[in-house]
C-alpha cells in the first residue's frame, strides 16, 4: 500500500457538490428543538437520573444551529 502519490499518477479533484445548506441547518435545529420538547415531558426522570444536561445539549444545539445559519448566509 502506497500512502504518497507522485503528480503525474494523480487523478483530477472531483468537482464539489451542490448541496442547500441553509435546508440541512432548518432541519437540524428542527430536530434539536423536538428533542428539547420530548425531553421536557420527563424532566422528573432525567433529574432522578442526573441526566437534566440532556435538556442544556438540546439548547445549545439550537443555538449553534442559529449562529451556522448567519455563518452560511454571510459566507
């Protein structure tokens, strides 16, 4: 197994793919904002089970996924 190639043997770059970005950040706040609203409906069972940072996790995913929108707007 060969982990360097020269230049000449090497194969064109593949173009990049066109994705929608903004749609895949929608979705994943969507997602993190479900989370965070199932998780509320056991908040006794995650507090018995020290596991209430489950409901931070989602916060913080909203907002990061709020911030990546103004990223990928501004870029």
């Amino acid at each position: 197994m060969r982990f360097y190639v020269k230049d000449s043997e090497r194969k064109p770059d593949p173009e990049p793919v066109k994705t929608n970005a903004t749609l895949a950040i929608y979705v994943g706040i969507g997602a993190w904002i479900i989370a965070f609203i199932v998780l509320l409906f056991f908040t006794e069972a995650l507090a018995a089970a020290e596991k209430s940072w489950w409901l931070l996790t989602c916060g913080i995913g909203v907002v990061l996924g709020i911030l990546a929108l103004f990223k990928v707007r501004n870029h």
